[in-house]
C-alpha cells in the first residue's frame, strides 16, 4: 500500500515559534461617592497607566498568565487584586472604588464568557479538567458528566450526545479540526486522545444547535483552545496508567514561545483486573507541539504538531463469565489461542496565519495534513463451553460448569489494513462594526483513502459447522445431504482505493440590540458542501447540501439573572469514507448525507445562594432525522450499512446545576433524558443502538475544613441500559433487548504540598515547585459489573441463543504524582 507519512513530517520541518500576547483591562475608578478620580495609578510588575480626566483607564497585560494589579492614588487605600489568566487579544471591563479606610486585597472572579451563556455553549475550566479521576482522565472524561453525552465505555474517550453516534461529534483545537483512527474495535486499543489537557488553555462544547461556523456533523463541537506561554513553564504527572511531560517557553525578545508535550499510557491495569486472562502489551505514545511566531502587531504564524504510535499486542488465555439467575446460574467458559497484533500511527501537522487587517476584520489561513497508517491483524481461534454451574457452597467445584448445554469453537481471522491522507485548506474571516459581526469561511478537502479487508469467522457448534444463514436456505439434513463446499460463517474480502474531494463554505451574521429594555443577540448564517467520491472500480458520484441555521437570545431587564435561547437548523452530515462503506466491504458512492432538522429551547438562571454562585441550565430539543443510514455498534466499533433507508427521531431534555457547593470549588448535577428510534424501510419504529433513556451524572470537589491541603474528588453517572446489539446476521428487529444499567464512580484523593497558595521560602527544597502534589485514586468505586456488548453463543440442545455480557473493569486502585515547575 502506498505510504503517505512523509507528507505529515515535512510539517514537523517548520520550527517557527510564537509571541507574547496581550489582553487588555479598561474600566473607571471611583471614589466612595462615586465620583470618577483622574490621575489614579495602576500597575503590575512589567507596566502600568494612569487614568484620565474622567477616570477611565485602558491597560495592556500579558495574556495567559495571572497577574498582580496594585491601583494608588494619594488619600485613599491602596488597592490590590489578582487578575486570572486571560485569552489573547480579549478585552475586560473591571470598575474599582478606592476607599479611605480599608485597603483592599482580593481576587478578580470571572465566570465565563457572555458569548458563551446566549450561544448555549458550556464551558469548562481546565483545572477541573485536569483534576477529575477517571478511567480515561482528560476533556472527554468531563464530557460524559454533561447532560446529554452518553458513554458506557470507561476506557473509550468517544461519546455520543443526544441520540448521535461517535462519528457525530465536531472536534477542533485553535480552530483546527482534528481526526481519529478509523479501524479500532473496543475502547482498550483506543489510547490516547488526541487533546493533551497540559496545553490547554479553554474548552467550550455546544450539544447541538450550534452556528454555521461549525462543520456538518449532526451532533456537537468541542472546541478547544492551547494555551501561549508567556514565561518557561514544566510539569511532570506519573501514575501507574502512565506518564506525561509538558515543557513551555518565550523567547527573550518576546517573539517567540512554544509548548511540547509527550505523553504514554498502559492500559493494562484495567485489563489485567478483567475476568479475561491475557498476556497484554499496551504501548500508546504521542508528542505534540503547539508553537507561535509573530512578525508584526498584525501578521502571526502558528504551528500544532502531533505523531501518535499506538501499538497493542494481546494474548488472551482464558475467560469465565458467570452470568443468569441466583436459581439459573450460567457459566460461558472459554479457552484461547493465538493473539491480536494492531498498531495504528498518526502524523498529523497545520499551519495555522492570521492576519489583522485593521481594528475591525481579521482574517486567518490554514492548511493542514492528516495521515493515519493502521493495521489490525489476528487470528483467535476460542473454544468454549455453556452450562449449568456447580453451586455446592464448600465443594471443591465450586463455580465450575459440570453440565454443559453447549459446546463449540469460534476461529475469527483479519488482515485489515488502512493507509489515509486527508488535506485541509481553509480561509476565515471576521468582520466586526458596531454592534453587528460577520464570519466567513471556504475550506477545500482531499481524502485519499487506500483500504484492504481481509476477515472471516468460521463458527463450530457441537462438531458441526454452522453456515451463514442465506436468504431461501433450507437445512433439510440429515434427509438430503450437504454436498456443498463448507463456508465461513462471515467472510469480508475488498481493496478499496477511494478519493473524496469536498468544498465547504459559509457565512453567518451576529448582531447585539436592545428590544425595549432587554438585551437580544442573534445569529443566522448558512453554510453548503459539495463533494465527490471517485476511485477504482468506483462510479464517480457527486452531491451537495445546504444548511441554514439561526440562533435567538434575551435577557430580559429582571433582577433575576435569567437568559432564554431558542437555535437549531438544518442540519447535513455528508457521509466520510466509514459511512461510504457498507458490510462487505463494497464502496458505495452513492450514499448521501443524513439530515436533522434541529431545534433547541433553552434557558440559563444565574443566582445566589448562601452567597455563593450558582447557575442552572436547562435544554430541551427535538430532532427529525432523514436519510438516515443505519449502523450497528459493537463496543465502539461503528459498522453501516451504507444505505439511506431509514428515518429517525430524537427528543429530550437536559438539566444541568453548577455552583460552588462547597466555597471555592465547583461542582455540578447532571439530569438529562432522551428517547431515539428508527425506522427501516417502513418496518416500524425500534431503538436506535445508542437510545439510553435516563441519566444522572455528579461531579464534586471538596475539601477538609481542618486540613484544606486534602482535596477529595468524585465522578459519578448512572445511565440506563443500552440496546444490547444483536448476532451477525440477524435481523435487528427481533433482537430489542437491552444490556444492565451503567453505573459508576471515580473517586480521588490528593494533598497538595504546593501550589500558589502555600509557597516556601529559598533553600527549602520545596521552593523550586510551582506546584506538587500527590493522589490516589479508586476508579469503579462500588466494583459494578457494567456491560458493553453482548457475546451471542449457540445452545445446541435447546437451538436458542445466550447473549453473555462482556464486562468492563472491576475496581481498581491508581496512586498518581504530579508536579509544575
């Protein structure tokens, strides 16, 4: 196959770095009579200004980093308070009152961005990121804590929201839209996000209803922001799940600054802890780099990075599963052979120029390149057995299956492999006058995908083979003898070379007014794709879409703090190389986008209680889906059958309270409820795979009064139970049963020895540390059983299927270290 990586590495080439940004403070001081005080001082350490004649001042600080801000004016206390970090190029408004008795010191809040409350868009603090246990701890672990996203994969980082699948979901790091490999089965040989949460500087997500701006995915965006340095920075986190570096950096003359991060996971303390005997080598690695130069006040180049070598190597030996009733108990035991080899390496590099052209338009350029290399290779051959388990508390068989109801050997082989190119070119633009803004964007697309399946199951029951189940065959044996030659059970064979060439464009209006005394801000915009699917043996097919969405808020002149939204649209979401091909293989170019028509109401209440900050969001939504094309989903494997022939819907509603539950932390309760289903050719309407009904999610930090230095941790979510899949071959409609409820709890514990609030003098050999701290972690705390698929396994007496649940992994114990230099 034709190997595409030395196209990504000629991206690693470019060692341009970045600049020292800048955000900017403007307000007005005034006295305790509110009278407006010229001349007043402000400063930090690197800068200062003073106030005009009617008190207004405007001051440049450096973006990303916490400041310290000292106001003075002769006859009146000093002021002093801590500025947190800001993004580049925002601008803050801060009014101070400067008193003559008490000197004031404290800490500037900010809550969030406006933007974010009438957009819909939840944002989340990187901190809380970095600092929630679990399984697959980073930004999409908080993710499944929302309302609406859905997960019961602890070892996946892929989520569904509202009824979507994974392939649903928009990703974009500085406005760069990032990929994943194509050919993982289960959350185990996933590894690493691609988000490394040391570099990151803001995370917003929208679950749906979001702007044209956006690309055409069905479900939500995550949208993320890295961070610039503005001085040297290192950490160092390690734990018995692995390790991760981070090192930050600006050059003297403030032009320059980057930041790299490497990071490895092992995933083999959750594997290990199953009920499957393994011998399991897990080695999931990436480095990634986000760098910055800026030639002007006006011109700047920047430049993300990333290669990712996964390899995982597995060896199972053994597995029992005890599963039925306390006075049906059931056991599948089952003995192995053979192993799995998969490796999935991805390079992937962009060059991002933006370009001030004056106070009001800016305009930014990007192109970048994605090349992924994957092999998945196996051949298990596993024989099992079915029965009644011994029951005899004391005997020696205690647990054994003694009576066996089924007997048989499954051999499952792949040769899969898979070599894809995908280029991006794109423009924005933003043009800002007044109260009204408008975005742009043309972004061109290259896929080149090169795509060999090789895989077929060969299944055995009870001595004899078991055919695939042809339309208009009839087992009229042991009367009329089988003569023909004996076939696999499933049996894939297809070499695919496919190219998907997309043009993409859009623009949206924003606009602030007033509507009598409320405050109103909308948004309408639309955007269009068309692309092309060509390649070998392919009949080029060409297609295009158009999708016009809006979005409407106001905040009416209440004393309560209270926001109402009303967004949604037409939304299209062109079929990638995946949906292109269906379950033999076969390339199908004519497969068109699915559409959803979408509507979100909305409402966002801000208030006090106990005189602390709180905030309660509430969504509900609606969606009409059209040229569905079904999938079935095994773990996180998506498999679709690359046809339009179904509708669907989706509908529910999502509730999520967040505050300060206890002083000076955040924390938040998730409700959310949905209901999706399907209908294929006209059959009726049956759940989607990803229909889970009912969730509950907690996320809560807290510390000890006496010993604030102890900080304790906890992510818990509930979810009902999934539709539990059904055998190969077999129709969906007869297989509506649905796996166990999700249940979960991550708790975590640290002491912290430093931090910003607990420095220690020189020659303490704690005062190099930013930051230390040490953890440990409980990952499942209450040891549920939780399932995410099903294996089906013939009973030969009885001729009935038994759908075994595959477990997930039971409690597991983790210590952690983590420092900041």
């Amino acid at each position: 196959m034709k190997n595409f990586s030395y196209l990504p590495l000629l991206f690693l080439l470019f060692s341009l770095t970045g600049f020292a940004q800048e955000a900017t403070l403007e307000g007005i001081i005034l006295d305790e009579y509110d009278v407006p005080v010229p001349g007043a001082n402000l400063g930090y350490r690197g800068g200062g200004t003073q106030t005009n004649e009617n008190g207004y001042y405007s001051i440049q600080i450096p973006a990303n980093k916490e400041i310290q801000l000292e106001i003075t004016y002769v006859g009146f206390k000093r002021i002093r308070v801590s500025i947190p970090e800001l993004e580049a190029g925002t601008k803050k408004e801060f009014n101070f009152v400067l008193k003559t008795g008490v000197e004031q010191i404290g800490t500037v809040v900010i809550t969030g961005n406006r933007n974010s409350r009438v957009e819909g868009v939840t944002t989340i603090s990187p901190e809380t990121v970095r600092k929630i246990p679990g399984a697959n701890a980073g930004v999409e672990n908080l993710l499944k804590t929302l309302p609406g996203v859905t997960s019961n994969n602890e070892l996946s980082t892929q989520y569904a929201v509202r009824g979507g699948n994974y392939d649903e979901n928009l990703v974009y790091v500085n406005d760069i839209q990032v990929y994943r490999p194509f050919l993982i089965r289960s959350g185990q040989q996933e590894g690493l996000s691609f988000v490394n949460t040391d570099m990151v500087r803001n995370v917003e997500f929208s679950a749906g209803g979001f702007q044209a701006k956006y690309g055409d995915k069905l479900s939500s965006v995550l949208d993320i922001t890295y961070r610039r340095p503005v001085d040297f920075g290192a950490s160092l986190n390690l734990s018995l799940l692995g390790g991760s570096v981070s090192v930050e950096d600006m050059s003297e003359n403030g032009k320059l600054s980057g930041i790299l991060g490497i990071r490895y996971r092992d995933n083999s303390l959750f594997v290990n802890a199953k009920e499957t005997e393994t011998n399991f080598r897990p080695r999931f690695a990436d480095a990634q780099t986000y760098l910055t130069y800026q030639f002007n006040n006006k011109f700047e180049l920047s430049f993300l990075g990333n290669v990712a070598i996964n390899k995982y190597d597995y060896e199972p030996i053994t597995r029992q599963t005890n599963f039925g009733t306390i006075t049906d108990p059931k056991a599948l035991l089952i003995y192995y052979e053979g192993q799995e080899k998969d490796q999935y390496e991805t390079y992937f590099g962009a060059l991002k120029a933006t370009y001030k052209v004056s106070e009001n338009y800016s305009a930014k350029f990007i192109a970048s390149t994605y090349n992924t290399q994957e092999q998945e290779h196996f051949d298990i051959l596993a024989q099992y057995r079915l029965g009644d388990v011994n029951t005899d508390i004391g005997g020696e068989n205690l647990g054994e299956v003694e009576f066996s109801e089924g007997i048989g050997s499954q051999l499952t082989h792949a040769r899969n492999d898979l070599d894809a190119l995908i280029i991006n070119l794109q423009h924005l633009g933003t043009l800002k006058k007044d109260d009204h803004q408008i975005d742009y964007g043309v972004k061109y697309t290259h896929e080149d995908i090169r795509d060999r399946v090789r895989e077929y199951e060969i299944i055995d029951s009870a001595g004899f083979s078991i055919r695939p189940p042809l339309d208009g065959f009839q087992n009229n044996q042991p009367y009329e003898a089988y003569d023909a030659p004996i076939a696999p059970f499933n049996n894939i064979r297809a070499i695919n070379k496919t190219q998907v060439n997309r043009f993409q464009a859009f623009a949206q209006w924003s606009y602030k007014t007033l509507i009598g005394d409320a405050e109103a801000w909308l948004n309408a915009g639309i955007r269009t794709q068309a692309w092309e699917v060509s390649g070998e043996n392919i009949e080029r097919k060409t297609h295009q879409v158009w999708s016009p969405r809006g979005q409407f808020a106001i905040k009416p002149d209440w004393d309560t703090d209270m926001i109402f939204r009303i967004s949604g649209g037409w939304y299209h979401q062109p079929p990638f190389y995946r949906a292109l091909r269906d379950s033999t293989g076969t390339v199908r170019p004519e497969v068109e986008a699915q559409q959803s028509i979408h509507v979100v109401l909305g409402n966002d209440y801000s208030f006090k209680l106990g005189g602390r900050p709180f905030k309660l969001v509430s969504e509900a939504y609606y969606k009409n889906l059209t040229n569905v094309n079904p999938y079935t989903l095994e773990n996180v494997r998506i498999r679709y059958r690359a046809r339009n022939n179904a509708v669907a819907y989706a509908y529910g509603l999502d509730l999520r309270l967040n505050g300060e539950f206890v002083p000076g932390t955040e924390s938040w309760v998730s409700f959310g409820y949905l209901k999706t289903e399907e209908n294929i050719n006209d059959r009726g309407y049956i759940s989607r795979p990803t229909d889970q009904r009912l969730k509950f999610a907690v996320l809560f930090q807290d510390y000890v009064p006496a010993i604030p230095d102890i900080k304790f941790y906890l992510n818990m979510v509930y979810n009902t139970g999934l539709p539990g899949g059904s055998p190969s071959y077999a129709d969906p409609y007869e297989y509506q049963t649905r796996l166990r409820d999700y249940r979960r709890a991550d708790a975590g514990f640290s002491y912290v020895l430093v931090d910003k609030n607990k420095e220690h003098p020189k020659g303490h050999w704690l005062h190099r540390f930013k930051e230390l701290s040490i953890g440990f972690e409980i990952f499942n705390l209450f040891d549920n059983q939780n399932s995410i698929t099903n294996t089906f396994v013939r009973d030969v007496y009885t001729k009935s299927l038994y759908a075994v649940p595959n477990y997930l992994s039971p409690r597991v114990f983790n210590v952690k270290l983590g420092m900041r230099f």
